[in-house]
C-alpha cells in the first residue's frame, strides 16, 4: 500500500457514513439536445452590490445568446460569484437563504440579496439558471458553500439547496472545498474545512431537457458522486469550481475528462476569471467534456460566456 493512502482515503469514509442508503431516484426526463452557457465571471470585489449588478449584466448577455443566434436552455454561474474568494471573505460576505428541505420556499421573500437576484433574472429571461455558489449562513451560525437553482418561471427549485460535501485539507495539497482553494497570501492559509462545514445531500434537478447533477469544486475528486449522480439519472454533472494555478494545470481538466467517460456523461466546471491582483487567483479555463472525454468548449482565464452544444455523444 501507498504510504499515507490511508490518510487519503478517511474523507471518502467518512463522507459516505452520511449516506447509509440510497434510493432510487424517478426515472429522468427524455434526454434533448440544448445549449449550455457558462458565465467565467471576472470584477468581482468587495462590494456584494456591485457584485450583484454584475453578474446580473452578465446573465442578461448570456440569455442573449451566441452570435450564432441559438439562446441557452440553461445558465451557469461560477463558485462563489458574490464575493472575494477566500476564507477570510466568506463569514463577511455569507447570506441567510432559510431554505429547508420538503418545505415550500418563496424565493422572493428570502433574505438573501443573491437569491432574491437570481430568482428575479431566471424569471425575466424565463431560462433555467445555476446560481454558482454563495457562502450561506445558516440559523445555527455555521457556513456553507452553497449553490441554488432556478427555473424559468424564476421558482426555486424543490432541490434548491447543494451544499459542497466535501473539504479541503491543507496537508493535501490539492485544491479547494468547503470554501477556498489555499494560496501563499497569508489570510486565506487556513484549511476551508476550519471556516465552512460540509454538506449533507447528493442532489440533481430535472428540466425538461435533461438530467444535471450538482457539485461543487472539490467534490470533483471523489469519483463516488459522480458515480452516483449517473445511476440515478443524471445526463450531465455541473460543478461550480475554481481551481488554483497549482492545481488547475495539474488536475482541471484531467479530473472532469474522467469523471465523464467513467460515467459515460456530459461534464462541466465553471470557475471566476483569474484576477492577479486578488488575494486568490483562479485557473478559469472553464470547459465542457463529453461521455468520450472529449473537450468539447474551453475559455482562457479572461471573464468570458463559454456557449456550448450538449447533444448525443458517439
């Protein structure tokens, strides 16, 4: 055995102890062709407000579509696309969105500003929109790297709420989770795992085109939920993420290609744009793989809408 494989291998136990069964999910929706946009978001600082107005803008162009002239059946927006990235950002910055499961949630009556935003734009675009990922403040006090989900009638959906499931151990040397991938800036070197908790749920929502599973950034890692996102159903699994310049060249876009021939499904990653003057400087690169793990749409590291075309694979 590798030295040190079982301390690598203890999270995976200890993340699916959470889940001690696993049902069977409905059967999924035909699968339809449809057009994927991807917002690699860049401007983001310290003013959530300014923040909010931006990302706004750029779901408007998005929802506009290509120069091709086909509109996106789905939007996607990065991780933590309302905030600076990092640990020390995110209890600043986190928002109470009073979501509870099996329970009916009025999106517009939330105190989140963010969700209030997204649930407003998916409604006037009538597009269904991924809401990347917030840092959300629950009633007990604890922190959650948490992403929502929104129809085209603006109605959250009944599986808003995915909260990334897996953290980040500095010892690991990898990437993020629960909250920032680690640079050398001396506020963020703090394991995320200390700062944000784990979530408790694999999730996925339907469209009327498809099947998408949900992740967030880190989870990527842990072939487990991908696996169990595809045998229940899921056509495609999106993970808001953001990757550093250590591990982005290293594991970006080897992680997602296998993650999709495992599983034999559409994958995708929608980081920031890189900004070098941040605490935290995201690889970008946001891309789309194939069931053949195939790149099928790439963007630099420059703020950018990634369009592509989801069809059957051969």
């Amino acid at each position: 055995m590798f030295l040190g494989l079982d301390r690598h291998l203890r999270p995976i136990a200890r993340l699916f102890a959470r889940f001690p069964t696993l049902t069977m999910a409905a059967a999924p929706p035909p699968f339809k062709p449809f057009t994927l946009a991807l917002i690699q978001l860049g401007h983001v600082g310290d003013d959530k407000t300014a923040n909010l107005k931006h990302a706004r803008e750029m779901i408007l162009k998005a929802a506009a579509g290509a120069e091709s002239g086909s509109r996106p059946n789905l939007i996607v927006l990065p991780e933590v696309f309302n905030s600076p990235y990092g640990v020390s950002h995110f209890p600043k910055h986190a928002e109470t969105i009073g979501f509870t499961p099996g329970q009916s949630f009025d999106a517009s009556k939330s105190d989140s500003e963010s969700v209030k935003m997204l649930s407003s734009t998916a409604k006037e675009i009538g597009t269904w929109l991924l809401g990347g990922s917030i840092p959300e403040r629950t009633a007990d006090g604890k922190l959650y790297n948490s992403c929502t989900v929104y129809s085209p009638k603006g109605t959250s959906y009944d599986r808003i709420l995915h909260s990334q499931l897996t953290s980040f151990q500095e010892n690991l040397s990898l990437c993020i989770a629960k909250s920032t991938c680690l640079t050398s800036i001396s506020p963020d070197r703090l394991p995320s795992s200390e700062v944000l908790t784990g979530g408790s749920t694999m999730n996925f929502f339907d469209t009327e085109f498809a099947r998408i599973g949900l992740g967030i950034c880190y989870d990527v890692r842990f072939p487990e939920l991908a696996a169990v996102a595809a045998r229940q159903g899921c056509h495609m699994c999106i993970y808001p993420g953001a990757f550093n310049l250590t591990t982005g060249p290293l594991h970006w876009e080897l992680l997602q290609r296998a993650r999709a021939v495992d599983n034999q499904i559409f994958f995708s990653m929608c980081s920031p744009a890189r900004n070098m003057t941040a605490d935290y400087h995201a690889w970008g690169h946001t891309m789309v793989v194939d069931p053949m793990a195939r790149v099928i749409a790439e963007t630099q590291h420059d703020e950018d809408i990634l369009f592509a075309h989801i069809g059957k694979s051969l």
